[in-house]
C-alpha cells in the first residue's frame, strides 16, 4: 500500500483538562511545520468538528504556551458526536478542511469517539492520553499526572504544618474516581499515615488499627488520603466514623482538593512527555497508523489501539502499595 | 518608677496556626539573646502555661525555622486558661520558672486571654497579631495574611485554567468568617468577576445582574469568590440559586479550598513583619510596656490596648471595593 | 478651567519589565472601557510612539494576562526619543491617533521621557512605577518589587538547603545597582547571616568580625545577601577576601540570581497594587492631573511630580536595617 | 550460607546533596524499624564514620523532612577516607557501633568509596543513587533529578517572560559537567531554541544557523540552554562570539542557574523514589545482597555492582534529542 501523503492534520482536546495539553498541541503543531504539513487546531473537542470550529495553525499560533495550564483549544464534552448523525456532520467538515487524519488528546471517552469516527468514515486518528488520573491502558503515564500529583503534595505540604502545630487528624480526599494512582503516590511522598483507593477494598477497621497505632507513638500529625472513588464512602463520612469510635481522642478536619488538582503549570515531566508524544503522534500518522493511541512504555514509544486501551484497565503497582505500608509505621 | 530587669521573657503561640509564626519566634528568641535575656518557649499556647510545658531556649532552638509555616511551639485552645483557676496554675508556674514577662502570638482569643491573666496577675504581656484573616484592629496586616492571599491566588490561578478550558462558572470559597479581606485582596489579585464577602450583604440579584452582563459579553471563565462568613449562605447554596435562574446556561461548579491557606511557607512580607514585630515586642517590655498589641501602622511600629484590639473590628477598604468593581467589567 | 474630555488614552511600559506590568496594562484597559474612553496600548516603550505601533485594545486585550510576567506591550529602550526629533514624531503620531492622554508605566528613565514630552506637547502624561528595584521616590512600593523579593528568598530558601547540608558560606549577588531595598528585605526574609548594600559603606572588616562571631557558635549555614551596587565591589572580590583571610576555615561559593528576579507571577500584592495605580491612573487623567507619578503612601493613592520623583531617592528604612542587625546575631 | 541477622545498620550520605536524600533517610530508617532493626546515622559523610559521629535513630529521627531539601546528616567530601588509613579507622568505629551494614547514598564518589571499604573490611554495603545530574548508570533516575530539572524550567519560565518582553537572546547555564541530562529535559521543557550539552560536539556554526533561522522568522524570545560541561566553553565565551558575529541584531544576556539547582522541596516523583529505593536498600542488605547500587529500570528495582556503576556512563536518550530538534524549529 502507498503511503498516503498529508497535506493537513488536525488536532482537538477533549474530556477533562489537563496540564501538558497545551504542550501537546504546541509539540504537534510545530511537527506538522516541520514536516510540511498545515496543522488545523479543532476549538471545543469533538463539538468544533460539528460545528466547523476549525482553524489554520502555525508555529506562532503556539508560541508562549509551552508552560500554561488547561487547552487553548478549550474542551468540551459533546453529546451530539455521540450520535451518527453528530459523526456525519464532523465528518462533512473534515472533508471540507480536507484534513488527511487527526490528534485527539484525551481520556477514555475521548477515545471511544475516535473510534466509532474512525470506523464509520476513512480519516485516520491517533491519540494521546491526556488526563490527569493515570487511568489509561497502554501508557506508563498520561499527561497531567505528574503535575497534579505535585499539586498534592504541595497542598498536603502545607496541611500538614497546620496539622502538626495542632496535633489534628485531617482527611484529604484526591481525585480519581476509579483509580487510586493519585492518591498512591502523593500520599507516599506527602508522607500520610493512610491511603486509601478504590483498587482495595480496605474497610475502614484498618484505618482504625492504624489510628490506634500511631495514637500509641503519640504521633502528632496524621493525614489520610482518600481517593475519591474509595468503598468507604466520602471523607465525611470516614470522619464521622472516626469521631464516633474515637470521641475526642483525635480533633479531625476534612478537605477537598477539588479543581486546584486539574490546572496549574505542567511540570518538566509532563512537559517532555507532552512533547515527545506530540512529534510521535504526527510520525504515526505519516507512517500509517490509525486508531492507536501512543504512550510510552518504559521510556519508549508504545502503540496501544483504542479498542483495548478503553477496555482496560493499568493495573495499580503493588510495590507502591508495600512501600507505603511499611514506610507508614 | 524604675524599669524593671527582664532576666527571662516567655513566648507562645495560641489559637489557629498562621503562616509567619515561627518567624516572630524566632525574632523573638534571638532579641532575647541580643538583649542577654534568656529565652523560654511555651508549648501548646495557654494550656502549655498551665500543664508547665515551659523550656528554656537559645538561638540554635530556632534555627532554620524562619521558612516554615506552622508553629514549633505548637498551638492549641484551652478551655482551662478560660477559667480563673486555670490562670492561677498558669500564673504559678510562670513564678516558678521566674518569668518576667511574655510575648502572645494569636489572634482575637489569644488577646482576651492575655488580658484576663494579666489583670489578676502581675506579668507583662506584649501580643502579636497572627492570623490569616487579617481582622484584627490596631495594624495594618497580620502574620500569615500575605501569605494566605498568595495561596489563594495560586489556588485560583489553577482552577482559572479549568475554567477558561470549559468555560465554566466557578464558585470559590475562602476563609474569613467575619472579615472579607482574603477574598477581596486574592478576588482583585486572581481576576475574579465578583467577590461576596460579610461586610457587604449584597443580595444573590447583584451575582445575577454581573453574569448576565459577562454573559452577553461571551466571557468564558467565571470566577465567584466567596468568604466563608458572606450573608449569601454557603457556596453550594449559591451555586443552587444560579442554577434555578440560569438552567444550562452555566455550567457550575464548586470549590473549598479549606486549610491549605492556613499553612505553607511564609512569603518575604510575612518574614520581614514577623522580624520586625519580634524585635520590637520583646523591646516593648523592656521598655516597660504591658497589655498591649504591637502591630504596624503605615509602615511604623504601633501599640494598641489589647482592650481596643479584642473590641473594634478593622475597616475594609472601600477603595478595593471600588477598584475591584470597577476592573471586574 | 473645563475639564478635558477624555476619549482615547494610550498605554505603554518602557524600561526593564517587571511583574504585576500585566496587571496593570489591564487595569488601565478595563477602567478606560469602563469609563468609556478607548484604550490604546502602544508597543515597546517609546520607541512604539516613534514608530506608530499603536493599536486599539478592548477588555478581551488583555484577558488572562494578570497573572502573567513581563509585559504583553513589550519594552524597550529609545534612543530616539531622548531626542526632540523623535519626540516630534512621537507627538505627530498621537495626534493622528488622537490620544487625550498617556500612561506610562516604568522607571526614572520613563519619567524623564514623559517629562520631555509633556513639556514640549500638550500631551498629559501619568506614570505608574514600575520596577523590581523599589528605588522611586513618591512611592511606597513599585510594582514588581514584592513579586521579584519573593523570587529571591526563595531562591535563598534552596541555596540554604545546601549551605547547610555542607557547611558552606554561600555570597548571593541579588539585584539593586543604586538601592538595597531588595537585599534588605529579602536577606532579613531569608535570615541570612549578613546584608551588604551601596547605602551604607560598612567596609570588608564588618564583614570579617561577622563571621568570627558566627564560626565561634559554630553556626552551620552562613549566607551573605549582597546587592549588586555593594561598595565592596562584586562578590567575586568579596570571596576572594574571605578566603585571603579564613583560608580553609570556610568553603565559599558565589551564586549571582540575575535575570530569574525581573520574571515570574507576581505576587497577589503586585497585582492588587497594579490594579488599584492602574485604575487611579485613567481617572487621574479625567481629573486633569498631568505630569505626575501615580503611586501609594500608607496605603492611601499619592502624586508625586515627574520632577520630584526622578530627581530624589527614596530612603532606606533605618528601622529594618536595625532589626536585620538584632536577628542575625 | 546461612543469611546474616541484621540489627543495625548505619546510613551516611556524601559528595554533593540533592533534594530526595532526607526522604530516602527516611525510608531506610522506617525500614529499619518495620523490621525490627536498629538504624544508625552517620554524620557529615565518611568522615563521620572515621571521626565516630554515628548516632542511634529511631522513627521520630526523621519526621517532618521528607519535604526538606538537603540532607539531616549532612554531607562532605573526606580526604582521609581515600587513604587505607581512613578507612581503618572507619572500619574500627563500624565494629565499636556494631553496624551489621551501611546504606550510602551519593554519586560516584560515594560509590568508589564503598567499593573500596567493602573490599578491605567484611562490611555489606547497599548505595542509593542520589545526585541532580542523573549520570549513573544503572538506574533510570538518580535522586534530585527530577526536583533540578523542574527548578531549571522554573527559573526559565521567569527568564522567558523577560526574554519576550525585551526580544532578548539568554544564554542559560544549568548544572551538568559531564553530562546533558538536566540541560536536555529542561530545555524541551522550557521551549529553548537551543540545547548545549557535553555529549554533543556541535560547534558553535550551528547555534549560528539557528539564530539566523529564528531571526528570520522574527522570533521574539530566544532562550539557549548551556549544560556546564558543553565543548563550546563557557556561557560568556559564546555570548561573545554571538555578539561577534550578529553585532547589534541580538540583546543578548547570560545567566548562570548555579546552586539553587541543588535545593528545593523534593517533588512528587523524587519522594517516591527515594521511598522505594530506602526501602529496597534495606530489604537487599537482609537478602544478602553487597557491594550493589540499587535503581529502577523500567519502574521495576535493579541492581547494579559498585564497580560498574562508576564505570560506566549512561547513555543519553537520542530520540529526546530529535524530538527537541523537531519542535525547537
């Protein structure tokens, strides 16, 4: 088969934002220059497609962004692109830019619509997993990650001179609804007494032994990171718990990270990453992929097709979770 | 009347913890060393005064310390200073560890407690104003305030690029449960298109009027700070009433962003402050000063009776209003 | 006299950039729209005048900008418009453009230029002070100054890190040719053992007896804030003297911050002060003021003449310089 | 053979610190303690072994300073302990203290310096990789890598807002005498124009080309990154032969990042990566396991005899190099 020559790619955010989408976007932009192609920068995700929000880039439409937040692309969620109907039309408006094939950066769902665009019309598609949770098959890390656990540990940092000066027991709940990768590694390196994460169904009796333990070492701060998709239900309702079976042996405090988690700059982690998977996203596509999603694996570049990286799910590393058992004694 | 020898001057911290209090510690202790006064840290605030949690100190005690949030002298409230039995305990170990005076690092509380003790008790006592809510009368900023802004800021910075990525309608809420001033400083600082805070009893219609406004505008990140104590009621009630007004016109979201602003790493300001009210309080008693808070005032060190301290409340400045009014266009 | 009316005022920052210029761009586009007067911002200081680089702004000019270093409207250093040549065609374009007024956002050297041209063209002219050095006279702080102290100590903040970890005496160069504003407040901030700025003219023995003092308590971290405008010459030379006369005793190292302190966020201060200059500005104008330097005294707006306040210098506070000398014992 | 019983171990850092030894401290004596082994500090490097500053630790030893830069025991570099002597001495105080093995955490240096003890003496000895420049093979990443590289893009990030405000051209020096790994990842990361680092002899002809390049394309910010070691000599001698060549047409500046790179708050990944490798460290030492530098290959643990780790060099990551190439255009 003759390699089919690209004349103009196109690339979209969708999904939840993410640190290093920008310097995803910057990195293909400026492959697609560099090979000769003219790079078309999709506003809105999958929704720009339908409604034509579709427009010529250049090196200078990416300049100073290397190190913002969020998508200048913006991002948004779209039903429409759910329906055929919705696809038809992106399609219509593909063929009208005449776009040879597109990079989406994205979750899960992200993914999913590139698939059913991919199998209903002929325009070649390769992700990039951007989001800020780590729960991506096919990639060691997605885009975000790094960053936003740093924002954790920042956070938690100062959390915990407050709950050292006042010897208080805090519950910090973390994003990640299906996966505690989150809530694992930062609360490893904010040095918590607890972790808990959906991946284990932990009830809350070993969140008590663990209490009574430190309680004995008159230990003064202790923080317990809760991700948000634990069994044991809402940090309110851990806390509850808590008071109930300890009375006022612990003073406790709850907080909720919440969005702070999604923004702020992308650290140099996510940065090169970013960079990395946007050149390779251009190549892929100029060599003939279609329908993969590109991450790394053990520092290379790895291909995983949409099918199984929205089917499965990375599994958590139980090496982690030993670690943070026996350095949380 | 002849000046009184301080041979041994006390210093503790009482109430919440802020951002800048290991500075004025620190200040302190080496003022002490400066003036040959021996320096004693009392631990746990006023509890620590009764429980005899009193140790002498020098200036390695300090030591790279001038950095860190929280308080190493700990910081608790006591229910037992409240009672006159309490400060009689209090009152006797401070004889038995010949005490000639204390410095008081709190808020509010902290003051009333001084007075308390020092009405039926014979001992100095010079206080300084730490709290991030910057509600105390007699100085113009509060250890912990700048620092406490600058966190918000940053906070806000982040979640502003999740809002502009989705163009969606944030409600934040931060601390100052009678005073607006954190949310009108870090409102103006972080862009914010309005600012609810309990001085003002701005009814929810204002809110209203200011989104359809940016709304014909086609702003795309909204952002709504509000103090915890604003009359409005919670965070989550706001966004419920915009909801029933606006429908899907808004997409709205919440965040707390809770006791992050109370910790991290003081800013230049709050170091320099705490340094210079340190210095000074420890200089205040050997002047022969007693019950009083030392603050700042334009720039110069200014006194104020704890009784006028703990009784007036300090003024917002209408000139912000009017500038955040003005620029949130 | 009638009062002017206002209907286009031009913004421009001239000289080194500095932190919070953004914010104050923007406080001047959004209080002009609010107002209804159109702003226009003219590229690269001056030599934008001469240049006729002068372009509409609307209040979508200058989103996402407040939090953002440097400045959007570029900088530089003219020439041409030291002379009254260049000043013609500075003055032949805002006629064409038909500016009622200016604002310039800067230093000693923008004043002056302003001076010159407002003297020579009925132009009025207000000027906002703009740089990290906080050495203008009129003025409590300048904008950047707070922002690039911050950058600073925490810069010191990792260097001690490392200073104590091996013992060493680190000299750290930080900015400030006539003015030692930056070096006192962040060398207390930092709690560095010794401040040497061109105000005072302590010699290399003060120096010495320091460090005697502190080698004899066995100190482990010493650092050594020098501002760049030191007598003593460069830190280099302030090295090579310490060793000439410790020897080995200490193990020296040199650090120069240089260009890292002009750049960064800045701080919630810088913005909340840009913000408020930038907004009294525009109405200073409309009030007819002409030929001032806008900036705030005790916290309350304060006009100095152009003239004034590039002819004196602001004094360096004596009070600090005490406190510094009382805390590094 | 039999497994030795553990009791105590001893745990020293040395040669230049980086941000992540207090945290891999930490691990190996929480470690210690999970499995009933009694930790021991070794002061100031080998010479503390050598002068018998070792000192019991227990798990209150290391709390609050996984977030701390530097290194609690200190680090230095010991003349005495390259002599057979030195090490004798060192030797006998192990036996005096009973240490059943050490655990050193350093570079090179570090590294030679166990090899050499361990093949004199019957000590088992376990090394921890921990230095900012990432040149030892055997481990994906040393300790402090990760924290230098986001403190570089940092202070980039500052700079560049300067460098677009002034067109200006900065040359950056970052640490890396040997090698470029800091100057690569930071310089992607940064979006610099450039990247000069050791493993590369380009002349100075082809920053020459990139400059005219970029020049033509009216690229406003043009950042260099100059790894310490690059063949081209120092940042000044290229910004003079810069300014040779291009006279006037670049403002260019230089800046020297110097010892800030080897301070800060550890970030997220260095945490958990001196958790795991103190961890490891320990739990090898129990199996047997002498003479080793344990790292992580592709996120699994690895092992690493002392001889080869120092003297083989890790090989620079040639597809972040082109991908830096690709998107520098």
């Amino acid at each position: 088969m003759a390699k089919k020559v690209f004349n103009r790619i196109g690339v979209l955010t969708s999904g939840g934002d993410a640190p290093g989408m920008n310097a995803a976007i910057r990195a293909v932009v400026r492959s697609c220059v560099y090979y000769d192609i003219t790079p078309y920068g999709v506003m809105e995700g999958y929704d720009g497609l339908i409604k034509n929000k579709i427009h010529k880039m250049d090196a200078s439409s990416v300049k100073h962004i290397i190190h913002q937040g969020g998508t200048i692309l913006k991002s948004a969620r779209s039903k429409r692109f759910m329906t055929i109907g919705g696809r038809e039309k992106a399609w219509n408006n593909i063929k009208k830019k005449k776009l040879d094939g597109l990079v989406v950066i994205g979750g899960d769902g992200t993914f999913k619509g590139a698939m059913a665009l991919g199998s209903e019309h002929d325009i070649p598609i390769v992700g990039i997993p951007g989001t800020i949770d780590n729960d991506i098959f096919g990639t060691d890390f997605t885009l975000g990650f790094d960053t936003a656990t740093n924002t954790v540990v920042e956070a938690v940092d100062k959390i915990r001179d407050t709950a050292t000066s006042h010897s208080r027991l805090f519950f910090i709940e973390v994003m990640g609804r299906d996966a505690g990768f989150i809530a694992v590694h930062s609360g490893i390196a904010a040095g918590s007494e607890e972790i808990l994460i959906p991946e284990k169904d932990r009830d809350v009796e070993h969140l008590f032994e663990s209490l009574e333990r430190t309680s004995r070492r008159n230990k003064t701060s202790r923080l317990v990171i809760v991700a948000e998709g634990d069994q044991n239900g809402s940090v309110y309702n851990l806390e509850r718990q808590v008071k109930e079976r300890f009375g006022d042996r612990y003073e406790t405090k709850v907080t909720i990270l919440g969005h702070v988690q999604r923004g702020g700059r992308p650290t140099c982690n996510d940065r090169v990453l970013a960079s990395r998977l946007g050149v390779s996203a251009v190549e892929a596509l100029m060599e003939g992929k279609r329908n993969v999603m590109i991450g790394t694996r053990n520092k290379k570049i790895n291909f995983t097709d949409f099918d199984k990286a929205t089917k499965q799910n990375p599994k958590m590393d139980e090496e982690l979770i030993r670690v943070a058992n026996i350095i949380s004694i």
